[in-house]
C-alpha cells in the first residue's frame, strides 16, 4: 500500500523544473534527427557528380554545401593568398587561395590544397601555379567569417587567418561570381598544393546530452520522492489507519 500526500509548494517548485529538463531532452533527440539527416545529405552531395557554379547558385547556397562544382577559367595567380591553419598532421601549413576568373570578369575563389611553410614562395615550387584555361572541380562551402581573435591578415605577405574571400576580393579589385570558396579535390600526381582537404567535422554529441538532461530529470524525481517519504509524506506497506503515521508536517 502507498500512501502520498504531495506538499504544494516543493511540488510547484519542482513540476516545471522536471519539465523544463525533459523538454531540453526531448529537444536533443529532435537535433540528433536533425544533424544525422544533415550528415546524410552531406555524404550524398560528396558523391554527387558535379554540377556548374550556376546550378549551384540556383540550388541555393545552403543546399549546394559540399556539392562537386565544375568550373573552367584562368587562375589569376598574381592574386595568390595564404591562409595560415593546420595541416593533416596538425603542423602549420598554408592552403593556397587563388581566384579563377570565369567568363569576362566574374571570379570564384578556389582553396587548391596546402603547401608547407617553407614552399610559400612560388618560386620553390615550380610548376604549382597552372597558365591558361583549365577545367577546375571543387568542394563548394561557404566560408566562415572572421572570429573576434581571429588576427588581422598580413596584407603584404598576402597571409590571411580565415578565408574572408570578400575582404580579399575587395583588396584585389575582384567582382565574386558568389561569395564561395571551391576546395580542390584531389588531384593524383601533382605535389604541391596537394588538394582533397574537404573536412567534414560535425560533432555529433546529441543523444549523450539528450541521456544527462532525462537523467537529471530522474534524479529530480528520486529527491522529490525522498524529500516527502523523509517527511511521512510517502508511506510504504500496510499499517493501521489509526497508527498514526501520515500525520501532516
């Protein structure tokens, strides 16, 4: 037999703090669903044949993430950028930002890979920087802007800590076809920049948070449980009801 006599105000107090975690749980399953059906679309856009730039555009920036783009045009190598960030090994390296002018004017800007920092001057890798028209295929995504401590670039060296391509395209008097950056695939046989550095890193922690905040309600309800049954609140087994026990505090 149990007998349960709930105190108002502890009640009150705990009923939307039990909700609120059980909402916040429910809320991660509901971002769980979300981020795999996110990761999903982004496998199949990786293996998606390529599309042009214009296809892309009309898809929408959002849903062309990570979609293969086929463009042909010059690099226009004079306008070579560094971007400083990690390599595959975790050392620093610079991945080259070249602009490929497409049409009369328009320019798109390409990430081909990453060189080491000993190689940044074209010099010391001869043959990286390809003369003429030249058919380019690369990852689209858009860049992320600029952190508050993300460092200002190093405009004479042309080395810069984000790839903010409008900054660099306002710098070097370019007109972007879209403000995107197309990584370079892999290309077998060329050393130096060495493409194919698409990530994609999307922590997928969800359901560990949804567990903590269904947890934290349980433990809510076993303190609520224990703070009545230590105030004879909540009665176990059988006893007489004139034994006096159950008496309101």
């Amino acid at each position: 037999m149990i007998r349960f006599r709930p105190q108002s105000g502890f009640t009150l107090l705990c009923l939307p703090l039990f909700a609120a975690l059980v909402g916040l749980g429910v809320w991660q399953l509901e971002r769980l669903q979300w981020k795999l059906g996110l990761i999903a679309q982004i496998r199949h856009n990786m293996q998606a044949p390529p599309i042009s730039l214009k296809r892309a555009l009309q898809l929408g920036l959002a849903s062309a993430q990570y979609r293969r783009v086929a463009v042909s045009g010059h690099f226009d190598n004079a306008k070579e950028s560094y971007l400083y960030t990690t390599g595959p090994h975790g050392g620093p390296v610079y991945h080259i930002l070249t602009p490929l002018i497409i049409g009369t004017a328009d320019a798109v800007m390409t990430d081909r890979g990453y060189i080491p920092i000993s190689l940044r001057n074209p010099l010391s890798r001869p043959g990286s920087q390809p003369e003429g028209q030249v058919d380019f295929v690369g990852i689209l995504r858009t860049p992320d802007k600029p952190g508050i401590f993300t460092p200002s670039p190093d405009l004479r060296n042309r080395i810069w800590f984000a790839r903010d391509v409008q900054a660099m395209a306002s710098r070097d008097h370019l007109r972007l076809a879209a403000p995107v950056v197309l990584e370079a695939v892999a290309s077998p046989g060329q050393k130096w920049p060495r493409g194919g550095q698409t990530r994609v890193d999307l922590p997928n922690d969800h359901l560990q948070y949804a567990l903590t905040w269904f947890f934290l309600a349980a433990a809510l309800v076993a303190v609520y449980l224990a703070w009545h049954r230590a105030r004879g609140r909540l009665l176990f087994g059988t006893y007489p009801k004139d034994s006096g026990l159950g008496v309101r505090r």
